[in-house]
C-alpha cells in the first residue's frame, strides 16, 4: 500500500483528484472505502496475532550435523541470534526433541559452526529445520534439583506447578515463596533459569503455567489477556503458597511474565505479601512493544494504531475474540512510575530486539526508590541468564535478600 512521507494511508494522495471530478469522486470513494477495508483488515490481523497463542515455526536452517557423539558440532545460518556466545536449546521433530548448543567453534560470515553439549543428538542428526531458544532446561531434575509435581486450583481450572523446595525446609528462608511467571508464547520451563539461585539462597519455588499456554487450561476464548487476565492465575499460585507455609513471595517473570507480575501487584488480593519481583527483560509498556513490533514487521503506523484500539476497545471483541477488552493504560508502567512501590529488579539486555530495554530503564530512572536496572549486553529476547548465567545469578543473590529485608511484609 502506498504511504506519504507521514506513513498515513494512500487515501490522503488521493484528494487533489477527488475534488475535481464527480465521476472521479464516485470512483474515489469506492477506492478509498477499498483501501479503508484493506487497512482494517490488516489491523484486524495484527490485533489477533498479538492476542492468539501461536506455536512456534522450525524458522531456522539445520545446515550440516558432523562429528560423533561428545564431539558433535552443527552448522546453522549465521543470525543475530545464532552468533550470540552462550548456552541454547535446538528444537527440531515439531518442539518434541531438543539438542543442546555450546560454544561457537567457527564463524565465517554467512554460516556459524556451534558445539552440540547434549539433548536429543539423534533427532538433530535427522532435523533439517528447527527452532532456536534459551528454555534450556526441560524440568528441575535436569540441574539437580529434587521437585513435585502439584496442580494449581486456578479460576481456568487446573494448573500444573513444579514445586521445588530447599534443602532445609526448617529455615525462615524456606518461608519465601518465589512463583516463576513465564512469557509469551513460552512455557513454565522457561522460568528454571532462575530456580538454581532461588535454591541456593534457600527459597521455595513454584514454577507455574498459566491459561492458554498449552498446559494449563483454555480460557478467555483461548486468547492472551497480555497479563490483564493471566495475573488471576498468579493469584491462585498466591494462595496455594500461602495455603502450603510461604509468609511472603516473590514474582520471577519473564517477557509478558513481566506484565503478569506486574498485573499481579496491582490487582492481587494478596498484593501486600509480595515481597519483590525479578523482573527479566519484562513489558512494562505494552503500546511501546506493540509500536516496536509493528514497526519491526512494516506494518504502517496507522495499522499498527488500529490494531491496538481493537484490543482495547470492547467494540474490536467480535474481531479479535477478546472475552474483555485489554486495558493497554493500566499496562503502561512508565507513565505509572509512582503506583510502583514493590522492590523491583529488572535485568534486561540493550540488544533485545523483541522488547527494547528502553521502557525498562526508563521505569528504573522515574522511580529510583523501589527499580533497580541492570543492563545486560549482547543477549537476545529473555537470554540473559544463556549468555552470562554467573552475572544474571550474581545479581539476584546481591539484591533479592536486601530487598526482601527492606520489604518485610509481616504475616496475617
């Protein structure tokens, strides 16, 4: 579609001509009402791709798997995801099968060569495409850590939850309850790249699923309330800790786990038993993101515009199945700075080109009394913890404790 040097619709070129003609204005109103559908018809898709759960595509190239097994190395398309140095998960065979991705071992320009350190080597051997992430780790016992299996009585229905408690049940420590939120799109193990430093510092965690992320139930029409929704889930997993011996909590949420929690402190009835929140590369603003990702995808800005109102106004529900309309201003904590009094670590990196780290530092500098921000550098999307893992664990252990200390929410 054509666009002005203002990025509006092609309708606004088309005026000079419409004036001159009656013949010509009947023709033009029938374009222009052609190019209104189109626009709303774009916007209508937008809106319900960032509302509908998607499942993930094989995007990514398998290009050659040599060398044999321990020794085995991949070749992939060299991206700005695939060049990045850490630790990573290959899914191939539909997401059922994942290798896991070490050190790069070559780099020439268009392709990079990467270590294979474990998984599923056979099913890579036989992929010729998959998909590339930092959910590295499939359940606890994978990094030595003792769970149960519990369910979560959400108001969707049953939840399933990793319980994985401390070594000394007996310390006051055990008492903190960190509840493990994930993001968009991802699933509760996306959350244990941070159960082993809640273990350490002798916490009890739960790493939750929540409703319509593939595990827990469907609900809402199956749509994504961008935390406006999901934060009642979280509620429940409150409650159940409570239920279970935990005297204060903390929130870990990742991308929209982020807004989730933040949802959660806002609205919970148990908002004043939350102690602190660890916030990785969160959505603090969701119409900054939503702009960023239009613009990223060269949807138009009046598109992208569109699509939001849709999602915000009850009157775009018979278009995008929203149950409710998503209230995209609660959701701006930016401009909701002061309402922010919970201690808040957020980690994000500067290259995350899924969430920009600009709305999260901004939020630390309105309000430097209960945010702290900590750049990362290099990481992708929520791949903080892949690249420099003794960084991202090193500053949960220095601030969480001093944080719940300052907190101290005193039990009922």
């Amino acid at each position: 579609m054509a666009m002005d040097s203002r990025g509006s619709g092609a309708s606004g070129p088309l005026l000079p001509w419409l004036r001159w003609s009656g013949t010509g204005l009947a023709a033009g109103a029938a374009v222009a009402s052609v190019l209104a559908a189109t626009s709303s018809g774009l916007a209508a898709y937008y809106a319900r791709m960032i509302v509908i759960p998607n499942r993930r595509r094989e995007d990514l190239e398998i290009l050659a798997v040599a060398g044999a097994a321990g020794e085995r190395r991949v070749v992939l398309p060299a991206t700005a995801e695939t060049t990045v140095p850490g630790r990573y998960a290959l899914y191939v065979a539909g997401g059922t099968k994942r290798a896991l991705i070490g050190d790069v071992l070559s780099l020439d320009g268009s392709t990079v060569t990467r270590a294979v350190t474990g998984g599923d080597e056979a099913a890579l051997a036989a992929a010729t495409r998959g998909w590339w992430s930092g959910d590295i780790i499939a359940d606890p016992s994978e990094i030595g850590l003792a769970h149960e299996d519990v369910q979560i009585g959400t108001p969707a229905g049953l939840a399933p939850a990793w319980r994985i408690d401390p070594d000394d049940t007996r310390t006051a420590e055990a008492t903190t309850w960190v509840i493990g939120i994930h993001g968009r799109g991802a699933r509760r193990s996306e959350t244990l790249r941070g159960a082993a430093v809640m273990h350490r510092l002798g916490y009890t965690m739960l790493a939750i699923a929540y409703r319509n992320d593939g595990e827990a139930p469907r609900a809402d029409g199956g749509r994504y309330g961008l935390g406006g929704t999901e934060w009642r889930d979280v509620d429940a997993a409150i409650a159940f800790a409570l239920d279970h011996g935990a005297e204060r909590i903390v929130l870990l949420g990742y991308s929209m786990g982020g807004a989730v929690a933040l949802q959660t402190v806002a609205q919970s009835t148990w908002a004043d038993r939350i102690g602190a929140l660890v916030l990785d590369a969160p959505v603090v603003n969701w119409t900054d993101v939503l702009g960023y990702q239009a613009r990223l995808n060269r949807v138009p800005d009046s598109i992208g515009q569109f699509s939001q109102l849709m999602i915000s106004h009850s009157a775009g529900r018979a278009v995008t199945g929203l149950v409710a309309p998503v209230d995209l201003k609660s959701m701006d904590w930016v401009s909701r700075a002061d309402n922010l009094r919970t201690p808040t670590l957020i980690i994000h990196s500067v290259d995350d080109d899924f969430v920009p780290a600009g709305p999260s530092e901004e939020l630390a500098r309105r309000n430097p009394e209960f945010v702290r921000f900590v750049p990362f550098e290099a990481a992708r999307h929520t791949k903080e913890w892949n690249v420099d893992p003794e960084r991202w664990e090193a500053v949960v252990a220095d601030w969480l404790p001093t944080a719940l200390q300052a907190s101290d929410p005193a039990p009922r």
